[in-house]
C-alpha cells in the first residue's frame, strides 16, 4: 500500500472518530442543532474527501503513466458545499449554519494535523537514526 494510500485510509479513520464524537454530542447535550449542523457537514466533507481521494490516486496513476492527468472536481466539491448550505438555511431550527460550515472543514483541518504529525514522526525517526 502506498504512503498516500496509508494516509488516506488513516484521515478517513479520524474522520470517522469525529463524527461519532459529534453524534454523541447530539445525542447526550442541549446544543443539538450546533452538533447536527456539524454531522451535516462532517459527512458531506468525508464524501468530499472521499471524491478527492480517489481523485488523488487517479492523478497519481495518470502522471506515473506519463498521460493527461484527470481534473480534480472542484465543483463537484463546490456543489456539495452549497447542497448543505441549502439544507442549514431550510432548517434553521434543526441545523446551525455555522457549525454546519465548521463541519465542512472538518476534513480540511484533519488532512492538515495529519500532515503535521506524520511530519513530526518522520522527523524524529530521523534522529533516531542518525
């Protein structure tokens, strides 16, 4: 399996930690409209992580191969962006807008500390090494 493969699978496993944490926010606090605003939007952004990922591998294959590498369909992510907008600004009673937004950002901001801790351990394997 390839590094970028072994990263995609780990982002999607913390993903998954997020949403049940949020799940059990929703189920166990007050504030169920912030957390069902963050569910919404945490499971759109793990279908756009998903589509960009396998994007990703395609592209990656495509350059490897040395042919025309595929667009990465950032309006399809764009698109899924606007679908829960829609649905927050519809429900307001059931969907709070901002954490809706959060949770899409939700895979951004995992990608993100994942590259930093991968690079950490990377870094300190190094010294060990040496």
């Amino acid at each position: 399996m390839s590094e970028l493969q072994q990263s995609i699978r780990r982002q999607r496993m913390y993903l998954f930690y997020l949403l049940s944490i949020f799940v059990l926010g929703w189920g166990f606090t007050s504030a169920q409209s912030v957390f069902a605003g963050l569910i919404l939007g945490t499971i759109l952004s793990m279908c756009n992580h998903w589509l960009i990922s396998r994007r990703m591998l395609r592209f990656n294959k495509a350059v490897d191969n040395d042919l025309k590498p595929p667009r990465l369909g950032t309006s399809t992510r764009i698109a899924t962006a606007a679908l829960a907008a829609i649905i927050a600004l519809r429900n307001p009673e059931q969907f709070h807008m901002i954490s809706t937004i959060v949770g899409l950002m939700t895979a951004y901001a995992v990608i993100m500390i994942d590259f930093v801790i991968q690079h950490f351990i990377k870094r300190m394997i190094r010294k060990e090494v040496k």
